[in-house]
C-alpha cells in the first residue's frame, strides 16, 4: 500500500495547504503564537498518519490515538482562533469542516484497529 494513496493522508495534506494558504491574513501577533502551535499540530497529524499507515498491526492503535489527540485540540485551537477573531468565519469553517472529515476517517480506521 502506497501510504500517499491513504484518502485521510490526502485529506490531511489537503488541510495543511488550506492552512498555510491562509497564513499571510493572520496578524503576526497570532501567527507566532496559536497559529504556529496549529501548524505544527497539522503536521503532527501528517507525521503521525503516515506512521500507522506503516506500522504493523500491533503498533498501529497507540498511534492512531496519539493523532485522533492531536487532531481534537487543533479542533479547540481553530475555534479559539476564529474567537478572538484571529480568523474569520470562511476560514474557520473550511478547517473545521476538513478536520471533521479527518476525524471521521480517524475514528474508523482505530475503529478498524481495535477490531482486528
């Protein structure tokens, strides 16, 4: 299995270029702080998705945890961004909406995980 091919790989790598495209229209003020702390939480994400989708079946589920983790408090991060108004409303539901899709698949593949 080609782990570029993995759908939530593509949806997270999709994420991350939303976000970075985003980048220039946050204050510099915010993209050195909440805004780094979500970049780099998205990449986590990737780092991670792209480990269980290498790691055998056994090492699998801890992983898959360690990022369903990552991926809740970037949720919480996001919303917090979008409510001290360091990001408008288009923008925060597009990541919210993309990070949910991430979750959704998240959740079946520990579910997948835990089953076998």
């Amino acid at each position: 299995m080609d782990e570029f091919d993995v759908p939530i790989f593509k949806k997270s790598y999709e994420l991350y270029k939303d976000f970075y495209s985003f980048r220039s229209s946050i204050s510099r003020q915010d993209r050195y702080t909440i805004w780094q702390r979500c970049e780099t939480m998205i990449l986590e994400v990737l780092e991670g998705i792209l480990t269980a989708s290498q790691s055998s079946k056994c090492d699998k589920l801890p992983v898959l945890e360690k990022v369903s983790q990552k991926l809740n408090f970037l949720r919480v991060f996001t919303r917090l961004m979008k409510e001290i108004k360091s990001m408008d409303n288009r923008k925060y539901i597009l990541l919210q909406q993309n990070i949910d899709e991430i979750g959704k698949m998240l959740g079946g593949w520990i579910k997948s995980a835990k089953e076998r």
